[in-house]
C-alpha cells in the first residue's frame, strides 16, 4: 500500500513515485525559467511590475514546494530501502 492510496501493486506504487519526484523536478526547472523570464518582463507601467514580483513569487514558492516534495520522497525512498534492507 502507497501511503493510505490503496495501490497494492508494487510496480504501479514504484510508477507514481517516480512520476511524482520526475515531477518535482520539472517543476523546479520551470521555476527557475519563470523566474529568468519575469526579470527579463518590461516594466514600463505600475502593475507590470505587480506582474513582475508576482510571478517571481509565484515561481519561488512552487519551486519551493516542490523541493520539499521531492526531498520527502527521497526520505520515503530511503526509509523503503532501509526496511528492505533490515527486515529481508
């Protein structure tokens, strides 16, 4: 069982963790991009640059998020191992 998700299978359960940590990186990668690309946006008017700041703060947090996800992952891969490891 995935965390509680019912996925009894260990193949698919093995298929979304590594769907979901592929995704943590993407997300941070497009992040980064974001953030490259809004310093780069033209600030000629007032709310340009409320558009600016709020996508280079909408770019942080989810880059954020998504390296706490992925660091959570990686603690759960570890701990899987581990008790594989011990208890075999």
């Amino acid at each position: 069982m995935l965390a509680g998700c019912g996925v009894g299978e260990p193949f698919i359960a093995g298929f979304l963790v590594a769907l979901f940590t592929l995704s943590c990186v993407a997300i941070v990668f497009v992040s980064v991009a974001i953030w490259r690309s809004s310093s780069n946006y033209p600030r000629d008017a007032w709310w340009q640059w409320l558009v600016a700041i709020g996508a280079k703060l909408c770019a942080a947090l989810s880059g954020l998020a998504a390296a706490v996800s992925l660091l959570a992952v990686l603690y759960l891969l570890v701990t899987f191992i581990y008790a594989a490891i011990v208890y075999a």
